[in-house]
C-alpha cells in the first residue's frame, strides 16, 4: 500500500491506494489546481440558465474527460491562467475557470 | 453542375490558415498573420484549375461554432448556413483544419458537416504536424467523416495542388456521417482516437519559450524590452534614409523649379506647395516602415496574444480586455484597421470601450508630427551612454496616449457600472518564425499605401492649400506676405482666437483645418504656410530648424499634446460610425478627444509659459 502526497497550493492531501481498492479523489476548482498537474475536466457548470460562458466553454472543447493542465498564471495575481486542452493553449480569467471542475491525476509511484 | 461559376467557401477554425489557403488558390495577398482573428469580413477572389475551370472563393473570418459569438463569427454562421443578405449560400465548402490542432478544429468540420452541404476538408499545416510527431491517417479521417479530405500546406507554393487537382474532378457530395455519432463532443473523440497517433509527447519548443515569456517576472520585463526598442529603432535606425530622401526631394524639386519662370504662380506652387507640402511628408517612410517591420514581425511570430495574456489583469482593472491589446497594438499603425480588428471580441461592452480608445493609440500618421517637432526642439542627446533623448521623448508620447487610454476607459468603466462577466477565452497559437517573404510583402503594401496617400490625399490638400493661400491676392499698397490677407490667413486668424490660449500661432491653426482629412497634412500644410509666409523655397527639411527658431518651447509642446487626442482624422470617424452603427458613439469620440486635446494642450502651455518657455 503506497501513500501519494497530492498536495495543492493551499492544502496537502493524502489518497490511500493499494491493488484492491482506490478511493477517486474529490473534483477541485481548476482555479486550485497547481500548475503543470495534469487532471481531467469532471463538471462545466452554468452560472445561471444559458450562460454563454460555459456554453463556450464547451464549445471549445472543456467537456467532462478531456486531459487539461495549467501551464502558467499571468502576473499580477495569476490572473489570467493559461491552460492547456488537448494541444491547444486558452488563457481563461479566473471567473472563468471557475465554472470548471477537475479531476487530477495521481502521480505513479 | 451547371457550367456557372462554382462558389467555394473556406471556413474553420481561427489560425488554420484558411487566408494563407485563399491567397495560395486565388493568387490574391491577403493580410495573413499568427493571431486568431486576422480576417474579420469576408474576402472574395477568383481561381482557374489546370483544367480551365473558374471558381469564386470566398475567405470567411475562423469561427470556434457556428452558434457565433462575436460579429465576425456571425458573418461565417450566416453565410454557411444560406442566411446573409447579400451572399448566396456557397456551393462547396472546404472546412480548413490545422493538423496540429486537430482535437479542437474537428469539433467544427462536425458541426459543418451537419450542415449538409458538399464539403471538402483540407488538412493544412500537414508539414508543422509531422515535424511535431503528430501522425494523422487521412485515409482513415476521410472514411470516418463520410467527406474527402486533402492535405495541404498553405505556405508552400505548391501546398495547395491536391486540392486544386480534386475541385478538378468530381463535384463533392455532401457528407455521409456515420449515424452511430450523435454527439459531436463524442464523434470527435471517436474518430481522433481512430485516425491520430503521437509518437512526441515531451515537451514542445512552445512550452519552453513561454517559460520565459509568460514567466511572471521575466514575460513583463521581456514585453517592456521589446516595446522600448521598437520606438528607439524607429528613431534612430531611420536618420540616414530620411536625409536621403530630404536630399532627393530637394534635388528633384530644384531641377523642375529652375526650369519655371521665377516669379510665376508655377514657380510657387511647385516650390512652396508640392516640394515644402508633400516633399516634408515623403521623409517619413523609412519610419513608418521601421514601425511596420516591426509589428509585422511579431504578428507573424504569435507573440501578440501572449501579450494579451500578461497585460489582461491590467487592461481588465481599466475597464478594457486584454483580447483589446492586439486591436489596440494594430492601432498604432493606423486605428481604422485596429478599430475593425475588435470584430474578433466577443463582448459588446469591450468592443465599444475598445473602438473609443483606439484613436488615442499613436498612429503612424502621427509620426511626421511628432518627429517635427520633437527634431526641432529636443537636443540630439545621448542618455545614460545608451538611450537616444529624442527617442525617450517619442517613446513618453505613445506613453502618454496610452495612459490617456487607460484613464478613459477607465471612467467609460464606472459610468457604465455594470458587473456581470467579461469572457476573455483566447487561444494562443504555435510560436512561428516570421517568414521573409510575408514581412517583404507587408512593408511593400504599406510603403504603398503611404505613397498613395502622399500621392493623394495628402497631395490634393496641399496643392488646395496653396490655392487657399495664394487668393484673394493682396490689395493694392499691401505690406505683409500676400498669405495674409488670403482666404487662409482669414482663417487662420479666426480660429487663432480660439486657439491662443494653447500657445498655438496661426500658422498652427490654418495647418490644423486640412489636418482633419489627414494627420501627416498637418506637416505638409505648415510646410506650405511658411514657405508663403516669405520664408527661403523649397523647405521639406528647413521647416523643423525654422519653426525651431520661430516658436516658443511651449508652443511645441502644447502641439505635441493636442495630438495626442485630438481627432485629426475623419477616416477614423468614418470607420467607428460603421463599425458600431451609430451616430452617437461617433459624437461621444468627437466631443470627448477634442475636450482632451483642448485641455491637455492649454495645461501643457500654460505650465510652460510659467516655467519660462511660453
């Protein structure tokens, strides 16, 4: 049984994995998500009914599974972030990437 | 099919190269540049197959969806689905892919092909795909797709033979999807995994160039850098090609003269109107070409919109977008095409605060203004062993117009007070290098541009000027320059009432009037003025020494100042009442710049004159 230190900027978490069993790591805002970590995208959430933004989103491709990462955050407050979506890089403001959940991947040991 | 002309139209995504395609198939040399939204209205051009058969091609602006958000994706939607006004649905359209970019553009060749319309995808960029390791079986692409697909690369002169060869045989169908893809999210995931394979997953050369440049210390500092240098080189690079061309135009101007009668009406327009008018306008091309080469250099490089990412905060806490930086850097060539580059921002409200400001970026038909004036009263001195002062002084002026921009927007913001969410969503594209041939291009259609201007507008305006100043002739028993007691003197004399305050003389005032029709007239028309005002013939580069001599520093400066706001340049309000289809945004720009220019000029001579240089 391995454990795996996963830690974001703000918090360490743990994950405990052995070969029977494995518990899937929460979904976290991809606005926490640290830099260079790749995850996938779990949830676009809509704002409120119709938002374009989200609408956008998915249009361009940020749909649940897709492979994702944060390849730098603008200076001044890390805003905007720079995101890499399957080969293709989009800068996203915050309160944009905010409407997007991940899942990271768990580093192999 | 019928034997009438075939109407193709190239769609895609943003940056596939759907204009370097057109401009490869129709001959034509369409601006193209590595920045999502370049061409933002539609472009038509013919081509003739080997075979002899005509097609109209029609270049439309990228598009992300065809549910458009922006008013340049609307043109594309609108076409592609038969509902434009004025431009009958294509009969075949060739959906361009970047190859390298596959994931993302395939979404859209989906979405075209629910459309229903005879289609021919072109795989373009195929040689930058292999070259990253990016395998794509077109074969396999084509079967999926139910369309054929063509590799091509645009920016080889025989990258487009494969397409033309198929729009040479038989007509396309339209597309035969398979039925099993319902979702296109989930088609394209599908049919990636059949047809793609990556053999180079490290790290690509863009990511370790935007370690640096997008690094949060290093990319401001690499970005400021730049900037600095371009307005340096500009400066100082420039000097010997303008003397040469002060030493033509003066030589050329002297040849014809001498071959005129002297005191003849001939003689003086000749020398006064057209060497002293548009002679003193002519030097300014090596200039505006540094300029251009420049902004050439990195529009082609895909830097621009890295730029955009690191100045966004920023722009965003003034009130503007950092999708505004590329519309606004364009600006500084010339705001017409800067204003209709904002076609690409999604957001009404950025686009509207983005088209306002976008006269006060430095145009480079400001430039001949600022290099006058800046020659005659800044000592040619070095700084710090390093900066040319002049330079310093040019650069404080973009400087200037910039955070004039700042603070506006910034107003426009809190007038405004709305607070739902500004999207930003920009992509930013593979690093390129600037290929010589597109920047060869580019500087030679400006140099065009530039020379139909001083050969038109600029030209016409002078040579009236002229007219203007040489009738009414002087009364009988006249003591000063016939220029006096002319129509312009009569003019200038009146606005001088208006104008005194700010320092300015009524040389000034007269050479402002023609300056609305363009900024670079300014120079030509004081040129003219003092040279009727009975100052020596002929003086495209004596006019900066004796304006030196004439004018106070505060005059110069106060000048300086107002052309940094003030609207000289009715094109420019032509293109903002076009662009947002309204009379009022036109008033607002009006009235606002000239209120700016009126009181950054009167506080800048009025500081002066109390400092001792009025």
């Amino acid at each position: 049984m391995t454990i795996c230190c996963i830690g974001s900027t703000s918090s360490a978490r743990y994950r405990l994995r052995c070969k029977w069993f494995s518990i899937d790591y929460p979904p976290v805002q991809l606005t926490e998500l640290p830099k260079n970590r790749p995850a996938r995208v779990a949830t676009i959430r809509d704002e409120r009914e119709g938002d374009p933004i989200a609408q956008r989103l998915r249009d361009l491709g940020f749909i649940a599974g897709e492979r994702i990462c944060i390849v730098a955050r603008a200076p001044f407050g890390g805003d905007p972030l720079l995101v890499r979506i399957g080969g293709t890089r989009f800068a996203l403001r915050r309160v944009e990437a905010a409407r997007i959940t991940v899942e990271p991947d768990i580093p192999e040991f | 099919m019928s034997t009438a002309v075939s109407r193709i139209a190239m769609v895609g995504n943003p940056n596939c190269g759907k204009t370097a395609l057109f401009n490869r198939l129709t001959g034509s040399r369409q601006k193209v540049a590595n920045y999502a939204g370049v061409t933002v209205e539609r472009k038509s051009g013919r081509m003739t197959t080997v075979a002899g058969r005509e097609f109209d091609v029609l270049d439309l602006p990228g598009a992300y969806s065809l549910a458009a958000a922006s008013p340049d994706e609307a043109i594309t939607a609108s076409i592609c689905a038969g509902t434009h006004a004025s431009e009958a649905a294509p009969d075949v359209i060739v959906c361009v892919v970047d190859a390298t970019n596959l994931r993302l553009h395939l979404r859209f060749v989906l979405e075209v092909a629910r459309l229903g319309r005879p289609m021919i995808v072109a795989l373009n960029m195929m040689d930058a795909a292999r070259r990253r390791g990016v395998e794509i079986d077109s074969t396999r692409l084509a079967a999926e797709l139910g369309v054929p697909v063509i590799e091509t690369v645009a920016v080889h002169r025989e990258g487009a033979a494969a397409l033309i060869a198929h729009l040479d045989g038989t007509p396309p169908a339209p597309p035969t999807l398979r039925a099993d893809h319902d979702d296109i999210h989930t088609a394209a995931r599908v049919i990636m995994d059949a047809t793609v394979r990556l053999t180079n997953p490290g790290p690509t050369l863009e990511d370790r160039i935007d370690a640096w440049t997008l690094h949060p210390v290093a990319g401001p500092a690499i970005l400021a850098v730049l900037m600095f240098l371009i307005f340096q080189a500009v400066f100082s690079w420039a000097v010997p090609l303008m003397d040469a061309i002060d030493a033509g135009v003066n030589l050329v101007g002297g040849t014809v003269a001498s071959l005129l009668p002297v005191h003849s009406a001939l003689h003086s327009l000749v020398t006064d109107g057209i060497v002293a008018g548009v002679g003193g306008v002519l030097v300014f091309l090596p200039q505006i070409l540094i300029l251009f080469l420049f902004i050439l250099m990195l529009e082609e490089s895909g830097y621009l919109p890295r730029a955009a990412f690191l100045l966004d905060r920023l722009m965003f806490k003034v009130g503007l977008t950092g999708r505004a930086f590329i519309p606004l850097l364009s600006s500084f060539a010339c705001a017409i095409p800067g204003i209709m580059a904002t076609r690409s921002m999604a957001d009404s409200r950025d686009r509207l605060a983005t088209i306002l400001v976008a006269p006060l970026m430095t145009c480079s038909a400001r430039l001949p203004v600022y290099t006058l004036l800046i020659a005659a009263f800044i000592p040619h001195r070095t700084v710090l062993d390093l900066f040319n002062l002049q330079g310093i002084v040019l650069f404080g002026l973009y400087i200037f117009g910039i955070v004039g921009a700042m603070a506006v927007a910034f107003v426009m913001k809190h007038v405004r007070r709305d607070s739902s969410d500004h999207a930003l969503l920009m992509e930013l594209p593979a690093y390129r290098m600037p290929n010589p041939r597109d920047i060869a291009l580019g500087l030679w259609q400006r140099a065009r541009i530039f020379l139909k201007r001083v050969g038109g507008i600029i030209f016409t305006v002078t040579v009236l000027l002229w007219f203007l100043a040489s009738f009414p002739q002087p009364p009988a028993g006249a003591t000063g320059p016939a220029i006096e007691y002319s129509v312009v003197g009569f003019i200038g004399h009146y606005l001088h009432y208006l104008l005194a305050p700010l320092g300015f003389n009524w040389q000034i005032c007269v050479a402002l009037v023609p300056g609305m029709a363009a900024r670079e007239v300014a120079v030509s028309a004081l040129g003219t003025v003092y040279s009727m005002s009975g100052n020596p013939a002929g003086i495209s580069h004596q006019l900066g020494t004796l304006i030196g001599q004439q004018w106070a520093l505060g005059t110069a400066l106060s000048l300086l100042a107002w052309y940094v706001f003030a609207p000289q340049c009715i094109s420019t309000l032509a293109v903002m009442r076009r662009e947002t289809n309204s009379w009022r945004v036109v008033i607002i720009a009006l009235v606002y710049l000239f209120g700016l220019a009126y009181l950054a000029s009167l506080a800048t001579y009025q500081i002066a004159a109390a400092l001792g240089a009025g």
